[in-house]
C-alpha cells in the first residue's frame, strides 16, 4: 500500500491544528501583558484589548478541539498500528492531557466570566493557571511526539539493528516481545494493526513495557518541549501583535500603537531566548539522536569538515560532520547476521508463535541489507530537508532582526534606538513601518515553525518511529483509505472545517460584537 496519500492528508490536518495551537499558547501571554498594563494604569485600553483577545481564545479553543478530534480520528483510523504506542509509551502521557484538558475548559470558562469583574491581579491569576495546563497539555503532546523521533526506552535496540543509532536511554522493554512483532509484521508484509487486533494477542504476548513513564524522562522530549511550546507562544503573539499593528496601519489611531509596543517588547526578549538558546540545545538533541536527520539538514552524502558547523554542533570544530558514507560502513560491520540469527538469539520462536506468524520467509534476510536499504530511502529525501532547514534557518534570523528593530525602535536605548528608527524609516511613514516589521516577525516565527515541523517529521523517514517502525506497517490495511473518493471527501472535511474557523477567527477579531450577535441569532 501506498501510504504516502495518508501522510500528507495527516500532514494537513496537524498543520491546521498547528495554528490552534499556537493561538493557545500566545494569546495568554498577550492578554496577561495587557492585564498587567490595565491593572499598572487603569487605562480602559488595555482591557477591551484584552476582552477582545479572550473572545478570539475562546473561539480559538473550541476550534482546537475540533480540529484536534479529526487529528485524533485520523490517528485511531488512519494509522491504527500506533495503538501499540499508545497502550505502552504513550499510555501514561495521553492520560495525562485529558485530565490537563478538562482544567483547561474549567479555567478557561472561569476567567471569561471573571474579567472585567474581579481585579486584574485576579484575573491574571486565573489566567495563569489556565495557562499552565495549556502549556501542561502542550508538554504531554510534545513527550510523544518526540518517542517518535528519539524512542526513549528501547536502549540499544536500535543501534543493534543500525548501528550508526545512538542507545535510547535505559532498557525499559521486553526486547524479544517488540523484536517479536515488528518481525511479525515484515513476515506477513501487513500492517502491525492485523496483529494487534487479534483477540487474546495481550494475554498470549504479556507485558511489553516496564515503565509507563520512561517516555517522559526523555531527554529529547524534554528540550522539544521548550523548543515547541516557545515556538507556539512566539507565533501566537506575532498573530496578536500583526493585528493590532493593522489596526494602526489602517486608522492611524495612536491607541494601537500603544497595544503594538508591549507585545513587541516581549516578543523580541522571547527571541532572544528561543532562537541562540534553546535551538542550539534543539539542534544538539538532533545531532546526538538522529544522526541521519542531521546529516540530511547539513546535506551531508559525504563526511566532511567545516570547523563552524562542528563547533556548534558538537563543541569541536575539529570533529568531522559525518554523512552518509559514514553510515553505509557502519551497516557493513552488521556482516552476514540475518533476521533468523536475530530470532534464534532472542528466542523469538514462542512469541512469533504466540502472534501466529510464520517467519521463515524473512529469516534469510541480512540486517545490513535492511541498513543499507533505509539508508537508500533517506538520502532520497536530502536535498528537500536541507534546503527547507536553512530557509528555515535564514527566515527566523530575518523575523529576529525586525523584533530587535522594533524593540530599539520603541525602547530608547543609545546608539541602538538612532539605528532602528533610521532602518525602520525606509519602510515609509510610522504607520507602514510598524505594520511592516511586525509582518516580517510574524514571518519569522511562523514560516521557521512550518519548516521546522516539516524537517522534524520528514527528517526520520523512512521511520515512524525513528529507527523502528515504518509508516507502511503502522498504516490501516483497508485499500479504501487511499482510495480517491475517501481521500476527497477526508480533504473536503478538513478544509471545510478549518477554513471556515479561521473566518470565524477572523470575523471575531475584527468583528467581536457582530460575531456575538450572529452567534445569538444562530442560537435562537
């Protein structure tokens, strides 16, 4: 089966719920600063501004949940061989975000009809707490998707099978029961959902994994978490910021200018922090588990040495950056091993047994022809990865620039706030310079998040599970699913829906009341 279909139909959906998210996790910062600038001044500014952005949360958080649902039912029907992630490394953080989801509603619902009646400390408060179990649920989304990408947990299991693999942490899994049914799903050359589904399978197989909670202590997991969520709270403030910033272009009115100037100021330190700092952490978590993706962003078919690199990466610029000739070889050490010594080692025969498999059609083939294979598959995808990870690169340094432009250009700091105000001049008048720059920060947030993504999910095929599991065998077996008419009408869904949520984004930002009046009408 072709499951390449699949991918970009999951692929569109976790975009789109992508900008919920970050919407999520933005707003809060922004309404918290205008808050704080009511509660400082009492100046009635800042709290219709704030309403205003509580009403486009509120919009926003039901649209995420509807949105996350599709995600969701695509991942149970569409992909079904996660479900043995999800009962054994994913169990214990999935659990977890619902109960984070139900006191996100609660606290939500308790803010909104609080503001503007309680005190802004208050009001702030609430938020706050609203806010970490966003950020909460945020964390337990990230812990496993970054399984995924560096599966914490299964110790040397990968590097045995590729040997150019990092060890992921401590041994946590019965290894001859997973060896066991991932063989079982290249013997029968299905996806691992036709096993799982059999009844009893979990009696006959037993316990696979002896920690629910390793997934959480990885840490990838943990350095993806302030990565992803700074991300998030980076494009939802440059979304608020654009807006306002409009508002000012389009009316001249001073009083979004003064609603612009905050939320700069915090985006810029936000920058500062997320871009030289926790990315460089980011990018070494990659260099140290994912070896391949790293060579693929650097564009490396061949080892070389470029001392700038090799200094950021591994703190030597003498260290060579390995690529793909480096991992060939590194196969080649595997010799003639073949899958059945692997399953004789293991004692794989009474659980392949268990599983009613019979693997002696695979027992012949060589671990380094299923190494160099992978490889093959991989080095297909380095011209993309790399050019999408420096235009990634180069956006989020121009939507870093026009943050700190902007931030000299409002703070009146010697010699920098001169510069800034004559940069920002040669984009014409106040009015058209402010909406500018703030536009190429909202650019460079979201264009380096997107491409960020894209190298983070397409950097580890040809796994789903870097290393371990491939997209064909975590895939439903029903031929229907990549079929035009169910792809079209699953299209047709999705775009339907987000689309016409972000009109309602829209209509409430720019709109508020009207939207309200249209609610109550649709109501009665």
């Amino acid at each position: 089966m072709d499951v390449e279909p699949l991918l970009r139909l999951s692929a569109l959906g976790i975009y789109f719920h992508a900008i919920y998210i970050s919407l999520t996790f933005g707003l809060p910062v922004a309404i918290g600063v205008m808050l704080w600038l009511w509660g400082r001044t009492g100046d009635s500014e800042y709290l219709r501004a704030a309403k205003l952005m509580t009403m486009v949360l509120v919009v926003n958080f039901a649209l995420g949940a509807i949105a996350g649902t599709l995600v969701e039912f695509g991942l149970v029907q569409v992909w079904p061989g996660v479900n043995l992630a999800i009962a054994t490394f994913a169990f214990a953080p999935l659990a977890l975000e619902l109960i984070a989801f139900a006191n996100e509603i609660a606290f939500l619902i308790l803010f909104v009809v609080t503001l503007g009646r309680v005190r802004a400390v208050v009001s702030m408060l609430i938020l706050a707490v609203y806010a970490v179990f966003a950020y909460f649920s945020g964390m337990l989304i990230t812990t496993v998707n970054s399984w995924l990408q560096a599966p914490w947990g299964v110790g040397p299991l990968a590097k045995t099978l590729y040997p150019f693999m990092p060890e992921y942490g401590p041994l946590a899994v019965d290894v001859p029961k997973l060896v066991a049914v991932k063989a079982g799903a290249m013997a029968m050359g299905q996806p691992l959902s036709i096993l799982v589904q059999q009844p009893g399978l979990a009696e006959k197989v037993g316990i696979v994994l002896y920690d629910p909670l390793v997934a959480m202590v990885s840490p990838y997991a943990i350095v993806s978490i302030f990565h992803n969520i700074l991300a998030g709270i980076l494009i939802g403030m440059a979304i608020a910021a654009a807006g306002w910033a409009y508002r000012y272009y389009k009316t001249g009115d001073p009083k979004y200018l003064k609603l612009v100037k905050p939320l700069i100021i915090v985006i810029a330190i936000l920058f500062v922090i997320q871009t030289p700092i926790v990315s460089h952490f980011m990018g070494r978590a990659v260099v140290e588990y994912n070896p391949t993706k790293f060579a693929l962003m650097e564009g490396a078919k061949e080892t070389f040495n470029n001392p700038i690199i090799a200094l950021i990466a591994y703190h030597d610029p003498n260290k060579p950056i390995l690529g793909f000739d480096h991992f060939y070889a590194k196969c080649e050490e595997l010799g003639e091993t073949t899958i059945g010594d692997i399953a004789s080692a293991l004692g794989l025969g009474v659980y392949l047994g268990a599983l009613g498999v019979d693997a002696s059609n695979i027992a012949g083939v060589k671990l380094k022809d299923v190494c160099i294979a992978d490889l093959q598959k991989a080095e297909r995808l380095m011209l993309v990865v790399h050019y999408a990870y420096y235009a990634k690169v180069i956006t989020a340094i121009i939507g870093g620039l026009a943050a700190a432009t902007l931030f000299f250009y409002f703070i009146k700091v010697p010699a920098l706030n001169p510069l800034a105000v004559r940069v920002a001049s040669l984009l014409g008048d106040e009015k058209k310079r402010v909406f500018l720059l703030t536009l190429l920060v909202l650019a460079g947030t979201v264009i380096p998040a997107v491409l960020g993504w894209y190298v983070r999910e397409v950097g580890r095929k040809p796994w789903t599970v870097y290393g371990l599991l491939y997209p064909e065998e975590l895939a439903t077996p029903v031929p229907y699913a990549t079929s035009w008419p169910f792809l079209a009408f699953a299209y047709l869904v999705i775009l339907a829906v987000n689309i016409g949520g972000l009109l309602a984004l829209y209509i409430v930002a720019t709109r508020g009341y009207k939207f309200l009046e249209l609610l109550k009408r649709g109501v009665s």
